[in-house]
C-alpha cells in the first residue's frame, strides 16, 4: 500500500538534520519501496505491505530513531485518506495551512479546541485526523502552532502549508 508520510520538526533551524537521500536510503533498508521525498522538511511518499497508518507511524518512528539517533514524531495516510484533505477543505486556498494528527482526538479535546477557536481570529476545522487552518496573518502570527495544537488535541502532529499539500498529492499521483 502506498502512504504519505509527514516527518516533524526535521532540518529546522539546524536541528535533527537529515539528508534526503539518506532518508530514502534509510527507508529502502527497512523493506520501504518506490521511495519519493519532497523538499527539505520530511515530506515522503513510500509503498509498504502494512494497511494501517498506526503501524506505518511507529515503524518509521523507529526508523528514524535507528538510522539517525533521535526521536521524531510521524503521521502517516495511505493515498484514499490523504485524498480526502484535498477534498473536505473548507476554506480558502491562500493562507491555508493543515495540521496531519498521528490519529482522531478523543471527543473532550476536540471540545477544548472548539471552544479555544472562537475566541481567535484565525479560523479552523477538524476533520478527521485533518486540522485545517485559515490563517488571518501569517503562521508565525497563529496561535495554531504545531505545539498548541498537539497540548489542547493530546496527540501528535505536524503542519503543512497547502502548496506543500498540493505537491505531495501531484506527487503521488504521478508514482
């Protein structure tokens, strides 16, 4: 089955560097096959015989601790979900941003973040294991960081503009 997998927090600001061929190297010795990576920041399109993104995100979990040294979050979907983001966003393509959830929060923290929303400017909808974002300013603006979202949801998480989303479904479309 082929996944998309998101890596968080990796080349950021010098930190948790890894190369992309390193990446798929890694990938490839670990049973991973007809491995595509997407710029810089951990975006990776896989096939693998496993048919749940649970099992895909702790292998590769796993994979980055064993060939890398250290510990880094990552969501996985297989191609039908990941398609569903393209198709339930809600709002407006410039300023979008989404958040990928490792899986659905529990209903008390979907709640918590509801109530949280209204009081901001940006605006957001859960959808799934989708958290979509239309920012009024810029990321750096957002109370939506990647850190609030995993506290109040109590999963784990990483965001990705929508260009980024775009790419990585042109992408797996073309393997």
């Amino acid at each position: 089955m082929k996944y998309i997998i998101f890596l968080r927090a990796i080349n950021v600001g010098g930190n948790r560097k890894i190369k992309m061929a390193e990446l798929k190297e890694a990938f490839q010795s670990e049973g991973y096959q007809n491995i595509t990576t997407y710029i810089q920041s951990g975006n990776v399109i896989a096939e693998r015989e496993e048919t749940d993104h649970e099992t895909i995100q702790s292998k590769v979990e796993a994979l980055i601790k064993k060939h890398f040294g250290f510990d880094v979050p990552a969501v996985a979907f297989n191609v039908p979900e990941y398609e569903e983001v393209l198709k339930r966003n809600p709002f407006n393509a410039d300023k979008l941003m989404v958040h990928f959830l490792d899986r659905i929060p529990e209903q008390a923290m979907i709640h918590k973040l509801e109530q949280l929303s209204q009081a901001n400017q940006d605006k957001s909808l859960l959808v799934g294991r989708f958290l979509y974002i239309s920012l009024t300013a810029g990321v750096s603006d957002s109370v939506y960081s990647n850190k609030f979202v995993e506290k109040v949801l109590q999963v784990k998480a990483t965001a990705r503009n929508w260009n980024t989303v775009l790419k990585m479904a042109e992408k797996v479309n073309k393997n």
